[in-house]
C-alpha cells in the first residue's frame, strides 16, 4: 500500500517504517542501545524515542530442531513486551536495523514486525501559551527522574 505524505496547519505526516519486537522485558534496553547506533530514532528535537508495553505473557511450544528440543507442554513465559519505535523510510536502513535486532535478541525466532505508516512530525509552530503542552503544566513531566 502506498502512503501519501500529506500536511497540515502544525504537523507533517510523511511515511516511515514501524517496527515492533517482541522479547523479554530485561532484553528491551538492549534493543535500543544497538539500534541507535546505527540510527539515533528522532523525532523532531528528540532521540531515542521508542515506546515499551507493560509486560504480558507468551505461549509457544518447542518444536522439532528448537534450541530448547522438542517439547509437548505449551509453556507460557511471563515478563514478555512488546518495543515499539519508528524509524526513515529507507530499505537499507531498515535491513540493517532488523539484522541489528535478529543479532542481539534472545530468541532463536524473534518476532521482529514491521509496517509502513504515516507518522506526525511537527513544524514546530509556537506552543509557548498553549495550556495542553506538558512544558506549561506543573505535572510530573518537569521532575528529573
């Protein structure tokens, strides 16, 4: 399917890849440090930007010539997210990041997915009064963590 950029009054949307992997919570952090180096995940005036799921569960079995041997029992192995980040319309780019991920992911199979999508990125209009931005709330936003 092909997606159109297309703008409006405060934002661009133009086409990238979406990636999302699927892997242990404690092997997340790892992802993101190898694909930055090799792309710095931006958007606008931030880096590094990529959301993670609050952890679930997986079933799979085992099968014939799996790293674990065959099994017959369906395990479910808790602790298991979902890393979402988007990354430059670019098929080499993307090669290389998905050899990245394959490389330093636990799984024999890692559940590596990827989609063309529309992504927002802003025009960077003046936000200064606008009382929804997090910069004019005294949320937890502006708290160092």
């Amino acid at each position: 399917m092909h997606l159109k950029p297309f703008e409006t009054h405060s934002t661009r949307m133009q086409p990238m890849y979406l990636l999302t992997v699927q892997l242990p919570a404690e092997n997340a952090d790892t992802i993101i440090e190898h694909v930055t180096t090799i792309t710095p995940l931006t958007a606008g005036k931030y880096d590094c930007n990529s959301y993670e799921t609050a952890p679930g569960f997986e079933r799979y079995r085992p099968g014939e010539g799996a790293a674990a041997g065959k099994e017959e029992a369906i395990r479910k192995r808790p602790g298991v997210v979902i890393l979402y980040f988007q990354i430059e319309d670019d098929e080499a780019l993307l090669a290389n990041v998905v050899e990245k991920i394959f490389a330093v992911n636990p799984y024999q199979e890692p559940f590596i997915t990827v989609e063309r999508v529309l992504v927002s990125r802003s025009k960077g209009l003046d936000d200064s009064k606008n009382p929804y931005r997090w910069w004019n709330t005294t949320g937890d936003w502006k708290k160092a963590s």
